[in-house]
C-alpha cells in the first residue's frame, strides 16, 4: 500500500510538472517569436524564482524584477563596477545609452556596439568584439561566444564582472572596443555616480513605479 501511495503522488507531481513543462514552452516559442532568446529570459525567469515568495499551500507570489529595480537593489560594489564601466562608455562621443527592462544597451550612432545585463550578483557584458582576437586572450577575459543567440548577434563577446579586477578588465575592453571603431574621447565629459543615481529603494517603492510587475500563480510541489 505504501508503495502504491508513494506512486500516486509522484506520478501527480509528474502530471503537474508536464502540465508546466507545456505552458513554459509555449511561451518560450512566443518570445522567440518577438526576438527573445534563452539567455535573455533564462536570465530573467532565474531572477523571478529567487523573488517568488508563498502566500499559501497552492498558489505563490513572483516577483519580476526590471534591470533599474536589479540595479536599486544590489549591492554597492556591484553598482561601482556598472559605474566604473558605463562611465567609460559614456567618456566617448556618440555613444549613447538606453536603459530597458532586460539592461543597458550602448550605440555608436544607431550601431548596437554592448549590452550590459544583472544575473544575481553579477553584471554580464556584451561587447561587438571578436571572441577569437589574439589580442584578446581567453586566458586572461575568460570570454564566451554567444553569438549564436539571436539578441546577441550583433554583441557576441561576452565577460562576467564579478569583482574589482574583472571590472577593471571590462574598462579595458571598452577602450580596445572603442578604439577599434575609432570613437573619439569627448573633452567635456564628467563621471557619473552612478552608485548615487541608482540609490536602493524597496519593492514597495519599486512596485509603485512600475519597475517590478507582480504576478501570481499555481505552486508546484517537489516533495516526493
């Protein structure tokens, strides 16, 4: 009897996880529809499954954090090395930036040239470099191609910033990036704080300006 038991209950585990299975990976098709790829909303489902909070046996709150409300509420060295890094995109003329719900995206003119994301505690940057360049040793970047996923075609150089020393690292390919497209320096330009820019403010806060979306939905029970 107790193995017929243990049965039943895993296999309506089993038929909960399938029916989950399903409806993720519709909605993975529809956002690969509109451009989206695995790197992009893996990122952003990860972030929602460390923000899910229960309200009760059956159904559980999620929150999904935008990349401003990410960077409001990480800490402050993670928001030096965005600092440290934006600053040096910044200190070029031409290259602007426009902040999204995903991250940063940086252009020379109307060129997509980095995109800078928040996974967790670490800032992820893409660069349109050549992962391949001998001037740029994997030894020393510790790079990895992802220029097989659509969102990042154009930016397929990607680096992990996850201390002062990969922060100063990330500066150093900005500049070897800038050069390369023969982007001038801009006399006049002034750093930024951007550790002061994105002050933290509490989800209560982040909740009123839109910058998380709250959602709620069906538990799934893993106790076997």
């Amino acid at each position: 009897r107790e193995i017929r038991f243990a049965y039943k209950q895993n296999q309506s585990i089993y038929t909960q996880l399938s029916a989950r299975i399903d409806a993720l990976e519709k909605e993975l098709a529809e956002l690969k529809k509109n451009g989206v790829t695995c790197a992009t909303s893996c990122d952003v489902a990860a972030d929602e499954i460390a923000a899910t909070e229960k309200t009760d046996d059956e159904m559980v709150t999620r929150y999904k954090k935008s990349f401003v409300a990410k960077m409001k509420q990480s800490d402050v060295k993670l928001k030096v090395y965005y600092s440290d890094v934006k600053n040096a995109f910044d200190s070029y003329k031409r290259i602007n930036s426009t902040i999204s719900l995903q991250g940063d995206r940086f252009n020379l003119g109307r060129e997509t040239i980095a995109k800078i994301t928040i996974v967790g505690k670490t800032l992820k940057l893409y660069l349109a470099l050549d992962v391949n360049d001998p001037e740029l040793k994997e030894t020393v970047y510790h790079q990895k191609y992802v220029g097989d996923q659509k969102a990042y075609e154009a930016t397929p150089f990607l680096v992990k910033i996850k201390s002062e020393v990969g922060a100063k690292k990330a500066v150093r390919l900005v500049r070897y990036l800038a050069a390369k497209l023969d982007a001038a320096e801009d006399p006049t330009f002034e750093p930024v704080d951007y550790v002061t820019e994105f002050a933290y403010e509490t989800d209560e806060q982040l909740i009123e300006k839109g910058l998380i979306k709250v959602t709620q939905g069906k538990k799934i029970s893993l106790n076997f």
